[in-house]
C-alpha cells in the first residue's frame, strides 16, 4: 500500500464513522450495547488516534517503533478521564483536531518509511483508525 493510498482508506471509514458519532451527538451520555457511555467509545478512540499520531511522528524523525507508553486498559481509562470533563461540541472538536494531527503524520511518511519492518507503521496505522472503526461500528449502529 502507498501512502496516499493509506490516507484514503482511512479516509472513508473516517466519514462512516464520523457520521455514526454525529448521529449520537445529542445521546453521547447513553450507553451503546456494550456498555460504554457514547462519549467515552469517543475519548477511546481519540485516546488511540492521538498516541498514534505521536508514535509516528517519534518513528517519523528518528526511526524508533516505540510501542504504546500504557497497556490497552489504562490507555482506554486514560483518555476517558482525560476527556471527561470536556462538552460535546468540545469533545467532537478534540476528536477533529487529534484525527487531522493524525493523517498529518501519515502524510508525512516516506514510502519506505510506510513498509520499514514489515509495514510496521502501516500496521499501527490500520489498527488504530479504520480497522478501529469497524470494530466500534455495530456499537454505533
């Protein structure tokens, strides 16, 4: 996969599942059907998205395939405290913002840089935005 080509695919599942938060942007307190209130399926996936854009852009310039500074657990709980105290439209804005720093990083890849160690950057990348996406999808149906 090429860069832009990696950009585009998040790129559409951006807008499907931008469009599935936007649709519950008047019920983010309600608890979708596994039990996370809508705002906190938010702040996790802006809580990825963020330490992703952040490993990229350490990789980007010096080369280094940090992994996540917290297991899975703690950073989902991280970034629902981190994001709590913020409104909706504060909240929505927080994932705008981090989602474009994101496929700034991405952008900014070299080619080689995007299939370096068995693609490990395309990996994160896929992992962390649309393969993440889909896995929230039935959730914001």
């Amino acid at each position: 996969m090429h860069v832009i080509d990696l950009v585009r695919r998040i790129d559409d599942a951006w807008l499907a599942f931008r469009a599935a938060v936007t649709a519950h942007r008047g019920g983010l307190e309600e608890r979708t059907s596994v039990g996370w209130r809508y705002r906190d399926l938010v702040a996790h996936v802006l809580g990825w998205e963020g330490e992703t854009a952040r490993r990229l852009a350490i990789f980007r310039v010096d080369g280094v395939q940090f992994e996540p500074f917290l297991g899975a657990d703690e950073l989902n709980a991280e970034s629902v405290a981190r994001y709590s105290r913020l409104s909706v439209g504060g909240l929505l804005d927080e994932l705008d913002r981090t989602h474009e720093l994101l496929l700034g990083e991405v952008r900014n890849l070299s080619e080689a840089q995007l299939r370096h160690n068995q693609s490990w950057a395309e990996s994160v990348v896929a992992g962390n935005t649309y393969r993440h996406y889909a896995e929230h999808a039935r959730e914001l149906a």
